[in-house]
C-alpha cells in the first residue's frame, strides 16, 4: 500500500469514477484500476462495487476511506510542517472565480499576497484558475494556516 494508491481511491471514492479520477490525477484509467485492485488484493477485500456505470464503496472500502484520509492529511500536515521548519512554505493555491474578477480583481489580490509573503520564504506555488459563480476565498489561508489535503 503506498500514498499514490491511497489518493488514487480516495478519488475514486469521491468522484464515482474510474476515469474522472484518471484525469483528476493526471495517471490514465488503467493505472487507476491497477491502484485500486492491488490494494483489493494486498487487503484481500472489495473495496469497490462496480456494477455498470456506478461506482460505490463496500463496506471495508468506507472503513478504508476514512483512514486514507486520514493518512493522507497527516502526511501532507507533516510535509507542511516539515517546511515551515526549514524556512520554506510550499503548496498549491486553487483560484475559482467567475470570469469578471479572474480579470480585474485577483491579479491585484495575488500582488498584494505575493507582497505579504517574503519571497526568501517562499519555496513554490502553482496557481490555477478554475470558473464558477463566485470567487472563494479559502485559498488565502493556506500559507498562514496548516490545511488538510481532504477536508473531513
């Protein structure tokens, strides 16, 4: 059992989809059916129904579930952790917005950030650009604030 496998159900899990989680994690469809068996088959149970179209965890696969999230954010808490130790702030910002204040307002939101934050503690970030109805905030508090990975 190794951490990629762990996320790659967790996907899974919560997409109900083989292939969504595929493209969510960049890997291709087989790779997560290949994930997802050899865990079956370390932990010699069905994590997984599949009946069709439709995906839904067992129960062993819902008890799984709770602890790969578990071990997931207290891995990735302990990556952050590690870093802020050494001076070094590393993660990934997720921006969604509508189109209006992707275009006129966070450019001048992530200049004021990236003024905030000294660049010398700075280690790497990946901004994206998602489109939804509104703008949300919560990916501000990922630098100041240790964030789980899977919120619970």
């Amino acid at each position: 059992m190794d951490f990629r496998q762990l996320e790659t159900f967790i996907e899974v899990a919560n997409l109900k989809s083989f292939s969504r989680a595929a493209e969510k994690l960049y890997i291709t469809q087989p790779t997560v059916t290949n994930h997802i068996q050899n865990l079956e088959k370390e932990l010699g149970t069905l994590l997984i129904n599949r009946s069709g179209k439709n995906i839904s965890l067992t129960e062993a696969g819902s008890l799984l579930y709770e602890y790969a999230i578990n071990i997931i954010n207290t891995c990735e808490m302990a990556k952050f952790d590690l870093a802020s130790y050494k001076g070094r702030i590393q993660g990934h910002i997720n921006i969604y917005s509508s189109s209006v204040p992707r275009k006129h307002i966070l450019p001048n939101i992530m200049v004021s950030f990236l003024k905030k934050i000294s660049r010398r503690n700075l280690y790497y970030i990946r901004f994206r650009f998602q489109k939804c109805n509104q703008l949300h905030y919560q990916w501000w508090y990922w630098f100041w604030y240790r964030r789980a990975k899977y919120p619970q």
